[in-house]
C-alpha cells in the first residue's frame, strides 16, 4: 500500500483593503490576462493541426494536385509532337488536378465551421471565447492561410514538373507564372473560405458541402444541356461564370472567347465571400449556439 502523501501548501488568497473601503477585497493569485485575436487564431490553429480530417483532407488534395498535373504532362509529352507543343502554355495542364482538387479544399473549409456544430464543440468555443465575431475571423484566418500556403506548394511543384516535362512548349512569362501560382492558389483559398462561411450559415456539415459542389459543377453542367436558342444568353452566362471556367483564366486557357479574364475571376470571389462572410456573421450574432 502506498503511503499518503501531505497536501501540498497553497499561496493563500491576498485578501487587502480597499483605499477608502473598511472591508478587505479579493485578489486572485491566477494572473487575468485580456485575450485577443491572437488567442483565438492560436486555439483555432491547435484545432485545425490536431484533428485527422485535416491531414488526411490535405493530404488527398495535394496527391490529386501533383498526381494529375504531372499525369496530364506525361500523357501529352508522350503523344504530342513539338509542333503540337509549339506556342502552348506548359503550366495549363495543372488546371485537371486543381480544378479535382477543390473539392477537397470546400470539404475541409466546411468542416472547419459546421463540424463544431454537430459535434457541440461549438458550446465550448463560444464560452471560452463569447466575442463570436472574433471566433468566426479567427477560423477564417487561419483556414484561409493553410488553403493558400498548401495550394501554392502544390501547384509551384505541378508548375515547374510540367514546364520540364513538356520542354517543346514555349517558356511562360512572369506575369503567367504568378497567376498560375499565387493568383490560382488565392482563389482556391476563397473558394474554401466561402465554403467556411457556408458551414457557419448552415451548420450542417453535409448539407453545405453538397451545396458547395453544387456551385462548383451545377452551372457548367447545366450550361452544357441548354440546346434551346432562346436560353443563348443563360448559356453563356451559365458558362463563362462557372468555377471551372474561372478557375481556366488564371491559366491563359480560358473555356469562352467572354466572360471574366486576367484578374476578375480573383475579385470575383473577393465579392462573394465578403458578402457571404458578412451575412454569417449578423446570423452568428443573433442565432443560439
């Protein structure tokens, strides 16, 4: 049988006089520290590293990224000819892998918001936290830089793959190389976002993923069915403001001759989100947890 041990001494409670005051006060021996944003961009990180949806989200994203970027460049180097490659842009063919790939980046910015929800994580967040506006800024942040920095090292690696693999294409200019590497990788990252404050509205993990995927594949689909001459107009709307189509421009490919082109695609979504990340804002301020 083990011994007991002695209680260890504790600090007694400092209880002083206030100035002017015949009775004494409490002073807590526990340091009261005001939080900030920083401390909740910090649990928000502990979060998101820490549980498995994360890595293995991630980890599909960047093989499906890589692995159809350099694909697509093995099979059109292997059955196409210079001439063929003459005047091509090398670095469009990372656009299969990304435009597979974002559906990974919409299910993890989802699970990010609406996981907590079903979980009842999302009680113990806002007590810890009761200021819900810095919460939901908080996550943003932190999803969006993780979207981006994963985003960006996967496509520089496709990028510079595909412009070795393919060495009959013409050499891309700088302008094309920024676009198809840190233009590409901010939009990805504002799709997720949208997709983050989508979870936050609906706080249902799969409803808002279908309903993601819906934006993502609906209009291109659906543009692709309209054989009727008087839903011209809805077709090409349909065709050229569709992700996929958006998604091509940051690659100089884009799939109409109208519609958004150079950088309007990125302000595009800029536009969305705001509006969407303000609406689940108001809702998280006067909905209950």
């Amino acid at each position: 049988m083990s011994t007991p041990q002695p209680p260890m001494p504790q600090a007694a409670p400092d209880w002083q006089a206030a100035a002017g005051s015949a009775y004494p006060s409490y002073t807590s021996p526990i340091p009261v520290v005001r939080t900030h944003l920083g401390h909740a961009i910090a649990s928000e990180w502990t979060k998101i590293r820490s549980v498995r949806s994360t890595m293995w989200t991630l980890g599909v994203f960047v093989l499906l990224v890589v692995g159809i970027g350099l694909l697509a460049a093995l099979v059109i180097s292997a059955n196409a000819t210079e001439s063929d490659l003459s005047g091509e842009n090398p670095l469009s063919y990372g656009f299969f892998g990304l435009l597979i790939g974002s559906m990974c980046i919409i299910t993890l910015g989802v699970l990010t918001t609406a996981s907590e929800y079903g979980t009842g994580m999302i009680r113990t967040t806002m007590t810890a936290c009761p200021s819900r506006g810095r919460v939901l800024t908080a996550k943003a942040i932190v999803f969006f830089l993780v979207a981006f920095v994963i985003t960006l090292v996967s496509a520089s690696l496709v990028a510079l793959a595909d412009v070795s693999i393919l060495d009959g294409a013409r050499q891309p200019s700088g302008g094309e190389w920024f676009k198809a590497t840190v233009g590409v990788s901010l939009y990805m990252a504002l799709l997720g976002l949208l997709s983050l404050v989508l979870g936050s509205i609906i706080r249902h993990s799969a409803g808002a993923i279908t309903i993601m995927i819906g934006v993502l594949l609906a209009p291109l689909v659906i543009a692709l069915f309209m054989f009727s001459s008087s839903l011209e107009k809805v077709r090409e709307a349909l065709f050229e403001y569709s992700i996929p189509n958006q998604l091509s421009v940051f690659y100089s490919t884009s799939l109409s001759e109208s519609g958004p082109s150079g950088w309007d695609p990125l302000w595009i979504a800029l536009g969305v989100t705001a509006v969407a990340f303000a609406g689940a804002f108001a809702l998280l301020e006067k909905r209950d947890v």
